[in-house]
C-alpha cells in the first residue's frame, strides 16, 4: 500500500512539533483547577442536587455551578458512571437526551457514530468532519475513528446540547461532548478493580496518586478488557456440508480453519488496553501545570454482523470459485451468527485478476500527550495554554456480504497525526461585573486514507492510498455581563478559517495502474477552504435563589469539502460547510428545599446545507463497464437541503430522602426538511417528509438507586435504570430496509460496600430483559444485500473494588 508515502508525510519534523509544545507550557495560565473541580465552599463535587453536591462545569471558559450555566448541559460525575455500569463514551447516551452514540460497524471501523439534536456523522471517513465536538481534557479530537473512549478514572463528562460554535469551536454543530480526567493531587490514594462476567470478561482497572516532591504530583491509571464476542462467524461447508440441501453438489467445502462446533471466531468481542499518565507541576501558588500522556491499543475481531436480507443479483462475478451457488436466502445465519470469510479468490475470467485475502481483525494504536498550563497574572487575569500532539494507525475489514462469495470486501488503513495548540486569556472588569475571556486556536493534521477495495458486485477492484491534510485557525471572544445580582448578558463571537487537500490514488493492488474508469482518478487532488464566523447572544435571569431562565440565539457550523469516496472522476464534486441558527429556551431549578432538581429546554433550528451521504447519484455516474454489472456504485457526501429542527427536553434528579436518589430525563425531536437539494432528490434519493439518519423522535430514561444500611457491616445500594429510544434510519434515503426498531433497554445493578468505604463489590446485569435490537444497519443500492451490527445481549458481571 505504498508504505512510502504514508511514513513521508508522518516523518514532518516532530521534533519541531515538540518543541512547540514545550514552549507552549511554559507560557502558563489560570489559577482555577480545571480538572478536579470544587465547590463554591470547596466541597469536592458530586452528582445531583444540592444536597448531593454541586456538579461544576467549565463550557463557559471558567469554572460554574451546573445550575448557573445558561447552556443545555448533562454533566455526569465519575461516580455516576460507575453507578450505572457505564465503561465507554458510547454508553453515555443511554441517559442524556437527544444524544445517540454508537459504535461503528466494520465497514466504518473502531469509530463512533454521535448525533445530538438529529446533527451530527456517522461516516468514519477522515475527509468528513464530526458534526458533534469530541474534547478529552480541553483537547479537540478531529476524526471519528478512536473516538470510542474508554471512561477511565474521569472526574466527569459534559455532554453539551446545541450548537457550539463559539465555545466548542468548528464541527461542534450539534453540540460537544467532553470528558474530564481527575487531576493529580498527591494525597497518596490508589485503587484497584477487577470484574468478570459474561463469556469469560475479564476488566482490570487501577490507579495511583502521589507526590513525588513539593509542588509535583504524579497520577497514572491503566486498564486491561477482554471477553468472547456474541455473533459466531460460522464455516458455511462445515454446517452444510457438500450434498445438503443448502450446499449441493459442486458447493462450498468446509475450511480448515473451523473447529468441531464450525465456528472460525466470535465476532463483537473486547481486547482493549490503556494507560495515562499525568505530571502536574506547580512551583507557585499562580502556577498549574498538568502534561499528559497516553497510550491505547483496541486489537479485535470485527464488529459483530449478520446479514438481514439478501437478493441474488445475477452477476456471475461474485461466484468466484463457486460457479454453481446462488448468492440468495441460503446465507441468511440467523441473529446472532454469520458466513462471513474475508477472502475474495481472484477469478480471472471474469475480470479479476487479483484475489483478496483480508485479516478478520480491527485494530486501533494510538498515543498522545497534552499539557495545560495555568498562569495568574494578576488578580483578575489569568492566561490558558493547551498543547497537544497525537498519532494513531487503524487498520480493520469488511466482509460485507457476510458469506463465502466474493461480493464485496474492502480493508482499509489510516495513519494519521494531529497538533493543536490553544491560548485563552481570562479576566474580570468593573469588580467581577464583566467576565471575559479571548483567545485563539490553531491545528494541523495529516492522514493517509489507504484501502484495497473488491466490489465484485458493482465490477470495481482497486487500491487506495489517499494523503488528507488539513488546517485550522481560529480567534474567539466571549463575555459575561452581570448587569444585576439576577441579570446576566452573555456574548461570545468566533472566526475560524480552515483548509483540507484530498488527492485521490487508484491503482491495482499490485501497484499497476488501474484501467478506465476508476484508473482516471489517479492523481487528481480536491481542494476546500473557508471561513466562518459564529456568533452567540444569551440572556439570563435568576427569578429566586432556586430558578434560573436563559434565551439564547446561537450558531455553529460543519466544514465543507471534496467528496471523499469517488469511484469515476465525474463524482469528484464539492460540498459546502453546513451551518445551524438555533434558538433556545431553559429553566433550571432547584424545588422544594433542594429535593428536586428540574432542567427545562426547548428549542427551533434552522439547519442549511445538510451534508449527507448519498448512495444513489446517477446523475454523476457513468455508462456501467460491462454486461451483467447491475449498477455502478455511489457513495457521495453532498449538501442534501435544508431542514427545520425543532424539540423539547427534560432532566430530573430528585432526592426526597437521603437514601434514595432518582434520575431521569426525555426529549423530543421534530425533524422537518424544508429543502431538496436537486442533486441529492428525485428517483432513490432524499425526499420531503425523510429524516436525517440516527434522529430518534422520542427518548427517555430513568434510573433508581436505594442505599440500606448494615451498620457495621457496610451498605447495600440496588440501582435500576430503564431507558428509550424510537425508532430511526440508518440512511439518509429512509427505507423500511435501514430502519432501525426502537428499544427498551434495562440495566440492574446491586452494589455492597463496607463500613469504612475503601471495599466494593457489584453485581451487575446489562440488558436484564435480553432485548434484541441493532445499532446501525449498512444498505447500499445495487448490491443485494443489507447486514446489521446486533447489540450486546444480556450480559453480567462482579466487580470488586478496593481503595487504598
């Protein structure tokens, strides 16, 4: 795959890179603590009311009270997490509204899909960009793949709701999601967890803080996850022999590769290990600095798969070895199993010359380090810097058509590097009456997209190997006026400017070139650039000490492009940033002596410019290459049209006696498109009356948790928590082929600890009702096949956990 040009473009001087960042540090900035946050009377924080604690949040540049923070936010502390059995970033949606999360399927990768308010990608490719804001302590992550973040020893999460473009920044259109760590302290603590479960999971979790000297402290944490996968990857001629009715005479043999059950691997499971560590350095009392570094390596199976449905063609293409077996019903495994063989035989005869042979394998390595730097300068001025550097290397398969036919397989790999460096200077006039923060943001990124893809079905077989680079640059502003005790007028503007290259490389896998028509690719570059400036306007009012309203208009925006996926020069096309204007309503509150926290929000945007992938564009394809090719492929990222979105959401916390706490919240969402874009409608395209993919109408969630006493012998907590979601489209062209049923999911969880709080033990059951229900769905016109990534089942686990 052209090794060469990959390690060219990651060999940019990095020692140039490093020492940016270390000088970067030692610019230093902000007396506040951004990462173990306190309390107004210094209180460590904590989930819920105030009875629980105060749950402080930083989307404002500075440290606020989750209830003075006039922004639809779900903050939920690590204890939270813990208490609701929540091990990655993707199972945070259970019970935030109007956020999906989920995890890529094997054509995408080790990725994450996200969407907040119906906006948001699901296309793992590096040309896209996140319509959601990914931050892991203040640092922007910019790809979709190795998103699915491991929760691992968080101080909290803030999942920011609507649009972020002043805050957040570029692609925060929906909203951001960011993930805090727990700083160093040097109180000498540590833990230690361990858990098994269901199909031999085994999760090791520790940590450890302590001083190394005056002013240093140091906190590393680790964790190790394995268990089995749940969807069998079965040897098709071992269940079948030769001469059984769904494999005749002259069918498919059986491998050696399979076992005495048939199966080759378990598809779905877990092998994920990471570390972090963190420096923090602080030689005075107006100095904090906080370097860290991270390592993870998520090497697996694929994700689990079964295909749904399955129409033979005609194509004789695809029978590769196997003249004489229909690619028809006869491959349909069952829900939890599949054919699936990653090997594509070359077959000469009918235009293939090159046999694939891919490993069944999903591997993401990757590392980083960040440093914040806080430095007061004075009273009321305080400066911020946030360096970062990261690289990682994905690799993963596909075997779309989950069968020993060779229909459509395709192996892809991404390196890629990114620095990011970010200044802030905060300060306060007129006796804290203004708040104030300016700063600027730049980044710069390298990819290489390289893949072998065999589409059999559409008559294509080529090598990749794209180089992505990009640019941004960005300046900002935001202030906070306090023109009473109760009035707060809260202004933010920001500009950004980015750029991004594609240049497209397609030759055989040998490396020769590739014949007409996907051969007249090679070389062609696509080039975007542009500007954008976001505004916010909000107004708050605090009725009692208890309630708080805000309005607020905002906006935000998804940067534009080349389409990344191209097959024929013709699709080589353009698309432009999306942008959304939204308005906001909220009240939050604190009733009845504290015993109710109630957080209310509705809001009406105007989305423009709607970047969908399009799997039907005849009118960019050209004359098919032969007889017995039913059509050729699409997979064109466009601006669909406009749509008006609009929606309600709730949150509940009540604690009506100390033991007992209940959670909740619900969300609805109206999604209407107002706009065809003429390109991406008409015949097999996007319609009026069609939603945007992964936009559930209706969610909700509620979750109990009971503390009893034991006395000396400790406590004893039960939590359930129940969650909903409607029914959505995994395409952007709905069809009752990728819609995706809703779902009720239940989890329970019974937790001992003992007198002195440093002993845990839980037991744990995720989908205690073993509902079966899917993530996403992958449906491409023309291919005769639709297949599904089923979720986990019913799962349990014990977990012991000790303090020290």
């Amino acid at each position: 795959m052209r090794k060469g040009l990959r390690s060219s473009i990651r060999g940019v001087s990095r020692g140039a890179l490093a020492a940016a960042m270390l000088a970067c540090f030692s610019a230093a900035a902000h007396a506040q603590d951004g990462g173990a946050a306190e309390a107004e009377d210094g209180s460590a924080t904590a989930g819920g009311n105030s009875n629980a604690g105060v749950i402080v949040v930083t989307a404002q540049f500075r440290e606020q009270s989750l209830q003075d923070t006039p922004l639809a936010i779900t903050a939920i502390t690590g204890d939270m997490l813990q208490e609701r059995s929540q091990t990655n970033v993707a199972e945070v949606a259970n019970q935030a509204p109007s956020v999906t999360l989920r995890s890529g399927n094997a054509n995408f990768g080790p990725s994450l899909a996200a969407s907040i308010r119906g906006i948001g990608q699901h296309d793992f490719n590096p040309a896209l960009e996140p319509g959601v804001g990914l931050y892991v302590d203040e640092v922007y992550y910019p790809t979709l793949t190795g998103s699915v973040f491991d929760l691992l020893d968080l101080e909290r999460v803030e999942i920011l709701r609507g649009p972020q473009g002043t805050l957040a920044g570029r692609n925060s259109i929906g909203g951001a999601i960011k993930l805090y760590s727990k700083r160093p302290e040097g109180n000498n603590s540590g833990w230690l967890s361990a858990a098994y479960g269901s199909r031999d999971r085994l999760d090791l979790r520790g940590g450890a803080d302590f001083a190394i000297t005056d002013g240093v402290d140091m906190r590393v944490s680790g964790v190790s996850k394995r268990q089995d996968g749940y969807v069998k990857r079965l040897d098709f001629g071992c269940v079948n022999p030769p001469g059984s009715a769904l494999n005749p005479a002259g069918g498919i043999p059986s491998t050696a590769s399979s076992g005495d059950d048939c199966v080759i691997a378990r598809d779905g499971n877990v092998n994920y290990q990471a570390v972090r560590g963190q420096l923090r350095i602080r030689p005075a009392d107006t100095v904090d600095i906080n370097i860290i570094a991270d390592y993870s390596i998520d090497d697996r199976n694929p994700p689990a798969a079964v295909l749904t449905s399955v129409t033979d063609s005609g194509n004789p293409a695809i029978r590769g070895d196997y003249p004489n077996v229909p690619f028809d019903s006869r491959f349909l495994c069952g829900p939890h199993c599949n054919y699936g063989t990653y090997e594509a035989p070359s077959d000469p005869a009918n235009g293939f010359p090159y046999g694939t042979d891919f490993q069944a394998r999903s591997l993401f390595e990757g590392w980083g380090v960040s440093g914040q730097a806080d430095w007061e300068l004075a009273e009321n001025l305080q400066l911020v810097s946030i360096s970062a550097y990261r690289e990682y290397n994905a690799r993963f398969a596909s075997d779309d058509d989950l069968s020993p036919l060779a229909v459509s397989n395709i192996q892809s790999e991404l390196d890629f590097w990114f620095f990011s460096q970010e200044v802030r200077l905060n300060g306060s006039l007129a006796d804290d009456a203004v708040e104030y923060t300016v700063g600027g943001y730049y980044s710069d990124q390298r990819l290489v997209y390289a893949a072998v893809v065999d589409l059999r079905w559409a008559g294509l077989q080529f090598a990749q190997d794209d180089p992505v680079p990009a640019e941004t640059k960005a300046v900002f502003a935001h202030a906070s006026w306090h023109a009473t005790d109760a009035l707060t007028f809260n202004l933010g503007a920001r500009y950004t400017d980015e750029s991004k290259d594609y240049t497209f490389r397609r030759l055989n896998p040998d490396g020769s070139p590739n014949p007409p028509l996907v051969g007249a690719l090679d070389g062609i570059t696509g080039s975007y650039s542009g500007e954008r400036v976001d505004y916010r306007a909000n107004v708050q009012y605090r009725w009692t000490d208890n309630v708080m309203t805000y309005a607020q208009f905002s906006t935000g925006f998804k940067g534009g492009g080349i389409n990344p996926r191209p097959y024929f020069p013709s699709q080589v096309q353009p698309f432009e940033m999306s942008t959304v204007e939204a308005w906001e309503i909220g009240m939050k509150s604190d009733l009845f002596d504290h015993v109710m926290r109630l957080n209310l929000a509705a809001y009406s945007n105007q989305y423009d410019g709607i970047q969908l992938g399009l799997l039907s564009c005849p009118q960019f394809n050209p004359t098919p290459p032969g007889p017995g090719v039913p059509g050729l492929p699409c997979a064109m990222n466009a601006n669909a049209g406009d749509a008006q979105i609009q929606g309600f959401e709730a949150e509940l916390y009540l604690n009506p006696v100390d033991e007992l706490t209940i959670d909740g919240s619900f969300s609805y969402l109206d999604f209407d498109y107002t706009r065809i874009d003429e390109n991406a409608g008409g015949p097999g395209g996007v319609q009026l009356g069609y939603v945007a993919p992964y936009a559930a109408e209706w969610q909700w969630a509620v979750g109990a948790q009971y503390e009893l006493g034991l006395g000396s012998a400790g406590s004893l907590t039960p939590r359930v928590d129940v969650s909903y979601k409607s029914s959505t489209y995994a395409n952007s062209v709905n069809a009752p082929s990728n819609r995706i049923p809703g779902f009720t999911l239940t989890n329970a969880r019974l937790t001992w600890e003992n007198f002195e709080g440093d002993l845990q033990a839980s037991l744990e059951v995720t989908n205690l009702f073993d509902e079966y229900y899917l993530l996403n769905v992958f449906n491409v016109e023309g291919n005769g096949f639709i297949n599904a990534q089923p979720a986990r089942p019913r799962e349990w686990a014990l977990t012991v956990t000790k303090r020290f």
